[in-house]
C-alpha cells in the first residue's frame, strides 16, 4: 500500500479529488478507519471528550495524547497520521510549542500535528514547521477557546470575525501549513477560503466547497447517543448494535446459555 503524505493531500487539492478525514484514538479502531480507505487519520483532542468523558477538550495532556497517538500510528498503513497539540502544550511560548510537537513525532511517531488559531501562534508554528515537523491549522469554531466563545455556535457570522479568519487562513498557508481544518463555519465563507487558498481546507460543519471532510468517528458510527449537530451526518447506530449485542450476552450468562458444550475445553 502507499502511504498518504503531505504532497499527497496536496496533489489531491490540486486535482480536485476531496480528501476523508476521521479521527481514532486506539489500535483497533485506527486499523477499521485505515483499512477502509480514509485518506487521514486525526487523534484529535476530542479523545477528551469521547475517550475520557471530559465536557470539554481542555483536560487533556500531552502525555495522554502520546498514547493514544502512539497506538494509532502503530495501526495506520496507509493512512498520514495527524495528532492534535493539546490544549496548555503550545500557547506558553513557541518552544514549549515545538518541544511539544517533536514528542508527538518522537514518542507517538506521529507524522504531522495540528494545532488551533491563526495569527496569534504564527510564531510557534513557524517553528515548529522549522524543525521539518508539518503542520496542520485550525481555525473557525476551536473548542480549545470554548471558555471565550461560550458557546458552540456556528462562528464567523459577522464580517470582523469572517475577516480575521481569511487573514489567518492566508497566514497559516504563508507560514507553510499543508491544511487547514475549518470547524462550524458558513458555507459561503469556506467556499471563499478555499478557493482563496492553495493549500487543502478540511471542514466540519462547514459546508460542502471545503477540499475534504472530517468527523469525530464516534458521531459518525452513532456510538455517542444524543450527539446530533446539523452537520453530522450518522452512518450507523453503534450505539443500539453494541448495547444489544452486551445485553444478549448478559442475558445469555445468567440463563446458562453461555458457554455451551461446543465453547468449552
Ligand atoms: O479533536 C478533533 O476531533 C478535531 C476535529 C473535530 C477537527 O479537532
Ligand atoms: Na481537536
């Protein structure tokens, strides 16, 4: 199989081919995601909120990324790993952000890193794409700034807001990012950035012009119950499928049913 890397999504971009995006957080999932055919795999910060049970992508560590990263890449074929800075592992200054970055590449063998805003860490991306590590941005609705926005509403609604992220963007793409992730913003606007842009745009709830799509893997598969944005569109109810095959199994324990004669030694 050949590998997926940076020239690859940009190829993909230059010839108008869309590129998939899912996250994974563990070995056996990563292996169905890579196997089926996703062009890039996102341990994303959201491992936070699906993995652990935090509220928020804040809590999250670095170490705790590393992990999760590390048996992701372990599973990844073909796949160009990506793995999210962690929130507190980046905004002190730009050399705790690349010390940050090399132990996601060094330790998890991660082959790229993504990390939220534009301007304001246009230094600590600099370096960080300095030492040969590519970068990924982040821009629109960052649930790393969840306590400044309040709210997980649609952002960029207003033209100051819609400005400063056409600037980011073209910052970001100045600076040497390979893509750019843009979440919950309007369509329109997406469609501007990245027709405005040469280097791909990945959107989540972000209409349909950006150059690929990304979704949590848990919202998509319907394992989350109760997770139902407008932009999710839900493949399966793993949820129903899980929870039914426990309760059988539960069911079969106590009736006896479970281990038969042939299911024993
Ligand atoms: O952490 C994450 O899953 C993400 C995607 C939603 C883009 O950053
Ligand atoms: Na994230």
């Amino acid at each position: 199989i050949k590998r997926i890397t940076t020239n690859t999504i940009q190829e993909m971009k230059v010839r108008g081919e869309k590129i998939s995006m899912l996250t994974a957080y563990d070995y056996s999932m990563a292996t169905i995601v890579d196997e089926a055919g996703t062009d890039i795999i996102l341990v994303g910060d959201s491992a936070s909120n699906v993995m652990a049970g935090h509220e928020t992508t804040l809590p999250i560590t670095l170490d705790q990324m590393i992990y999760h990263a590390s048996s992701v890449v372990r599973a990844a074929k073909r796949a160009l790993v990506v793995v999210d800075l962690p929130f507190g592992s980046y905004q002190g200054n730009s050399k705790e952000a690349l010390n940050s970055a090399i132990r996601i590449m060094k330790e998890a063998g991660a082959h790229a890193v993504k990390i939220e805003g534009g301007v304001e860490i246009a230094e600590s991306v600099s370096r960080i794409l300095t030492a040969g590590i590519p970068v990924m941005g982040h821009l629109g609705l960052t649930p790393q700034s969840i306590y400044k926005f309040g709210t997980y509403t649609v952002r960029a609604k207003h033209e100051a807001e819609a400005q400063k992220l056409r600037e980011d963007a073209l910052k970001l793409q100045e600076l040497g990012c390979f893509g750019i992730v843009l979440e919950k913003i309007p369509a329109k606007l997406a469609q501007e950035v990245s027709g405005s842009l040469q280097i791909p745009t990945i959107g989540i709830g972000a209409g349909q012009h950006c150059d690929g799509q990304v979704l949590v893997i848990h919202d998509m598969l319907g394992i989350n119950k109760g997770f139902k944005p407008r932009f999710l569109r839900q493949y399966s109810n793993m949820y129903d499928i899980m929870h039914d095959a426990i309760k059988n199994y539960n069911s079969d324990v106590k009736s006896n049913s479970f281990p038969n004669e042939k299911e024993q030694y």
